[in-house]
C-alpha cells in the first residue's frame, strides 16, 4: 500500500467513525415511508420520485453560459475546514484512486435517468486526504461559471458521490460539466455541481445559488 492510499484509508476510517451514524440517519437512507414508484433501488427507496418521467436521453440545463475549461487549464482546490488543503491539477486527479460506479440521476424539473455509469474520484476519497476539522460540517461546490451548491458532510461522504470526468464509457462532455462534475445520486441533481473548481469545508451551512433563490436546502427526491 503507497502512502497515500495509507492516508485515504486512516481519513477514510476517521470520516466513518465521526460520520457514520448521521449518514444512516439521512431521508434517503432512513426514511420509512418514502414516496415514488417502481421497484426498491440501491438505497431501498422507489426506484422513480414521484412525478418523474424516465428518460433515455439526457437533458441539458444550466443557469448561465457554458464554461469551456480544458483539462490543461482546470485545476480542483479542496479548502476551509480542513488539515490538509488539496490542489490538484489534471494529472494529479487522475493519479487519485478511480471509481466506476453506476447510479440513478434526478432532476428536479421532472425527469429521472436510470443506470448511468460514472467514472471518476469519490469525494469521500478528497475529504479524507484533507481531513476535516472538527469544526467542519457543510461543504460548498464552486463551479467555474460562478455556479454554487452546498452539502452537509454526511451528504458529501456517502460512497456514490463522485466527482466524474466519464460517463457511459465517454469522456464527461462540457454540457454536462465536463470536465469534471460533481455526481449526488440520493439527491436532487442540482446538488452536483458542473464544472467543478473548488470544495469549500464550511464550520456552518450557507446556502448556494438555487437554495438562496427558494430551492428546498436538503433536495431529498422521495419526499
């Protein structure tokens, strides 16, 4: 085992350790009377929210212009409440352990895309080179449209949020906040921020650009 995979392991165990009961506790992974239709889904929710539509293509939405950012120019800060603060550019992302994962995508305007395969750095892995303090308990996502989303710790740690650069096989296009984009599957998708440049580690919650503008702050689809 190399030394940073030593680091990620021992952060890993301290996150759990610190987090693990108020991740359980979360709606989607607690809630006994969840909403929504079709079979029960990895997390024991319905598999579809409710009034969602399937789709087999892939919408796209933002809120401002398209940023395109070349994987020469993009670079990741990982800052705040942490020991450790992180800065890494392309090469450096991909030299960090790699995860395929495949997950169920919401979006809060009425559609749901099913089994997309993801590819890319979970963010437990960032959160545990950096090691939160212990004042630390919400994490902002700074997109480099000015675009901003926040998470509680507990959100942001769970094992199928990913900060992907592949999608389906194919490199994560710049519609879709390529680069790299983060990925909240037991969230609304809002929560994942497209073209990802900074992890801000908060002693508090502050709300991002669509909650300040009325957006539910804790985005669980089956409620």
């Amino acid at each position: 085992m190399t030394d940073i995979e030593k680091r990620i392991e021992q952060g890993r165990a301290a996150l759990r350790k610190r987090f693990g009961e108020s991740i359980q506790a979360t709606p989607s992974l607690s809630d006994a009377a969840p909403q929504g239709t079709g079979p029960r889904n990895r997390h024991g929710m319905p598999q579809v929210p409710p009034r969602q539509n399937v789709l087999s293509t892939w919408p796209v939405l933002d809120c401002a212009d398209q940023p395109m950012v070349s994987t020469e120019r993009w670079e990741l800060r990982v800052e705040g409440e942490v020991e450790e603060p992180l800065r890494l550019h392309w090469a450096d992302f991909l030299a960090l352990p790699q995860a395929d994962d495949v997950s169920d995508f919401h979006c809060v305007t009425g559609w749901s895309r099913l089994d997309m395969r993801w590819e890319g750095v979970r963010f437990e892995t960032l959160a545990a080179l950096v090691r939160p303090t212990l004042a630390a308990t919400h994490v902002m996502f700074h997109s480099y449209d000015g675009y901003s989303t926040n998470l509680p710790i507990e959100e942001a740690i769970k094992s199928d949020v990913i900060l992907a650069h592949r999608v389906d096989g194919e490199s994560l296009p710049t519609e879709h906040g390529g680069p790299v984009r983060v990925v909240t599957p037991q969230l609304w998708a809002w929560k994942g921020a497209k073209w990802v440049r900074r992890v801000e580690f908060m002693p508090h919650d502050r709300r991002g650009y669509w909650e300040i503008r009325g957006y539910s702050n804790t985005a669980h689809p089956w409620r």
